[in-house]
C-alpha cells in the first residue's frame, strides 16, 4: 500500500475503539519549496522519498525507490512552506544490508523531490532507457547537480541496526531510526538541528531527471544513466585548497572521471594518481592563487583563490585532561571565513562533538571515552567561481590531540 506522509492518508485502526487514527510521525520534515525562475510549476505539485541504496557504496546497481507520495497545497506562489512526514521504515527494497561495511543490520539513503504528476497517478514514476518517466522531477533537498550547490542542502538516513567502521556515516554514530542531515554547501556536514526547514530549490532542468531514472547508480557519484546527464554535459571539480596539506582535485563528467584532465596550480601541473582517480599537488600558502583546469572538449578554466590564514586559537588545546572534562576551544574569528566545521573524535573516528556554524567557540559536554581525541577547526573560505562557472573551495584549519585519562 503507497504511504502518503503529508495527506496522513495512511491510518491506524485504534485498539477496541473503532475508528481510525493517523500514525504518529518517525519523522517530520519542514521543507520550503524555491524558485529563482519566473515560470512557476504546473499543479498537480507532489512530494515524494527517493530512496538511492548505491549511495552507500555497498550496493551497486540497485535502483532506486519511491516512497511517501504526498501533494502539496500548491497555489502558484512561491516561496511555498509544507511539512513532509515518514510514518514507517523505509521500504524493505531501499534497505541496504550494512555487512558489506562491517555493520550489522539495515541502513538506506534518500533526498526530498519535488514533482509534476504528468500523468496523474499520484505517485513518481520512474523511467528506464527505453521508456522515460512520464512525471517531471522540479526539484530535490540534495540540490541540483548541473548548477552551484545550495549554501545548505539536505538528506534523510536511516538505520536499523549499527554501523561498521566503513560506513560512510560511520562517525555519527547513528541509532535506529531517522536522522535528518545538513550539508554546507560543497562541504561540511551535520546532523540537522531542530527547526531546520529543507530548501527544495524548484530549478527544473533536465539533469534533475536522473532521480527518477531506476538506472540511476550513485555508486561512483552520478553518471549519465536513462539517457540522462547529471551535469548537463559538463563536468565538476570535486576538493579543495587546503591550506595545511597537498591539495586533491576529482575531476569527473557524467562518464565518470577525467584522467585526461591538465590541472595546473599557481603554474605547476598537478600528476594525476590512477589508484586514486586524483590530481594531487604541494601544500599552497594563506593567499591567494590560481587554478588552471583544461579538459578536453571544454573551455580552459581559471579559478582565483583565496586560502585564508590557519585558524588562530585563543585557548590552548591541551595536552591531557581526566574523564569528564568539558572541553572549551574558542579562536579568533576571521572575515575570510564562511563557516567554521568543527570536529572532535576519538581514536575509532567517533564524534564526541561536531558542529557547522559561524561561532568561535564551544564547549563540549564532558567527555567519556578515553584515549587520544582529535580536535579540528577548519575554516571553510566561500567558493571560489572561475571564468567558466565551476568553482573550488579553500580551507584552512586548527588542530590539536588531546589524551584524556
């Protein structure tokens, strides 16, 4: 039976009472439909789960599912505040067996799309090689592949059982059950906090179509899959300028990665790695410097960028502290600096504390796994855009290792 969230079209029949109830919500999803386009969708507008089980790594060439269909109130003004809600697991076909990572249970992936139901069906129904979709996919919580990332986009995960160290959210430490995740822009992420509305940014374009194609195998990032180009025929630049370590650069188009690529920082190439599928070069100074990317059949690309300086700490991190302590790390806050992605974990790559915002200081509360803990304050720069609209993003960083006792 389809589950309809925000209709709450799904009841429960009441113990010895006769009648009928909505299911209490696992989870609640306060999302905002946007648009930047003067052209405002066609009605009917539905919402809808998609769930994409080779986004974990472990399950390659699984499709993906629909779930939780619901129609939005939707009267052609935009922007347009809605509430989504999961009432049940995810379905048993989106799960993903959690062994292939060293865990033990099920865990599963999904994004929140918007969509025309073309063909008035009241679901998404998702289209093959052969056969495309005869629904329209406007929009997704994860953003749009093809353009700039959202300053904040976001994803829904679940898990039913515990994580093996090679979990991709591994060091969240997830309990059963939904979380609702917060990504910054192209890097950072966090658990969304409470009262996090979900950006649906309503873009349109053709590429958002690979979240209805059930060939769509996030394996390897997207790639071209029901004929259709999750980066519209052009390619991205994935990494970053680090500031206190060799920069790394992916380059990859809807084909999968670019190993013909000239990548050349501040003039000097950077040697493409196979095993890694990266272009890797020397540690680059706070300031500024340029990025050259060619690739064959594109325009050349230059990218100006801004390192800022290393993170400066106004208290020490210190060397050790006893069982209990609560740790407080301040620094001084810097105008170059978007967003501050702050991480400390212990010797198994656990968060004990971890938090995306433009503060300059915290306090954890008192810590109780011994060990070595790594402190991190990175400095996320904004992105840098080049000539040819792709961009990078320069980080710099403070750190430190406490041993608590």
């Amino acid at each position: 039976m389809r589950r309809f969230g925000l209709l709450g079209v799904l009841l429960a029949a009441l113990p010895g009472a006769g009648c009928l109830i909505p299911p209490s919500p696992l989870l609640t999803i306060h999302a905002q439909l946007r648009s930047d386009s003067a052209t405002p969708p066609a009605a009917p507008v539905r919402l809808a789960m998609v769930w994409v089980p080779s986004w974990f790594g472990t399950a390659e060439g699984r499709p993906p599912v629909v779930s939780d269909v619901s129609e939005v109130a939707y009267n052609g003004a935009l922007p347009l505040d809605v509430v989504f809600e999961l009432h049940h697991p995810p379905p048993e076909a989106a799960m993903v067996d959690m062994a292939g990572s060293g865990g033990k249970g099920k865990e599963a992936y999904g994004v929140l799309v918007a969509f025309e139901d073309r063909n008035g069906n009241r679901t998404l129904d998702l289209g093959t090689s052969s056969a495309p979709s005869p629904d329209r996919i406007i929009g997704v919580s994860e953003g749009d592949p093809s353009l700039p990332p959202p300053l904040h986009h976001t994803f829904v995960a679940y898990y039913d059982g515990t994580p093996g160290q090679d979990d991709v959210l591994w060091t969240f430490q997830l309990k059963t059950g939904y979380t609702l995740f917060e990504g910054h822009s192209d890097y950072g992420l966090r658990l969304a906090p409470q009262g996090t509305v979900a950006g649906v940014e309503l873009t349109n374009t053709d590429a958002l179509q690979i979240y209805g194609c059930a060939e769509m195998d996030q394996t390897w990032y997207l790639q071209v899959a029901c004929g259709i180009d999750p980066y519209a025929g052009d390619y991205r630049i994935f990494g970053a300028v680090n500031e206190w370590k060799e920069s790394l650069f992916w380059v990859e188009d809807g084909r999968g990665p670019r190993s013909d690529a000239t990548v050349v920082l501040d003039g000097s190439p950077l040697p493409y790695d196979a095993q890694s599928g990266t272009y890797d070069g020397a540690r680059p100074a706070a300031g500024a410097h340029t990025l050259q990317v060619d690739v064959p059949g594109h325009p050349t690309e230059l990218i100006s960028v801004s390192v800022p300086a290393p993170v400066q700490l106004t208290t020490p991190i210190p060397a050790t502290v006893p069982m209990g302590t609560r740790l407080t790390v301040a620094w001084s806050d810097d105008p170059a600096i978007e967003l501050y992605d702050v991480l400390i974990y212990d010797q198994d790559s656990r968060y004990i504390f971890h938090e995306n915002f433009n503060e300059n200081s915290f306090t954890t509360e008192p810590i109780t796994r011994g060990g070595n803990v790594a402190v991190r304050v990175l400095g996320l720069g904004p992105l840098a855009f080049g000539t040819q609209g792709h961009w990078v993003r320069a980080v710099s960083r403070a750190a430190g290792t406490i041993v608590v006792e």
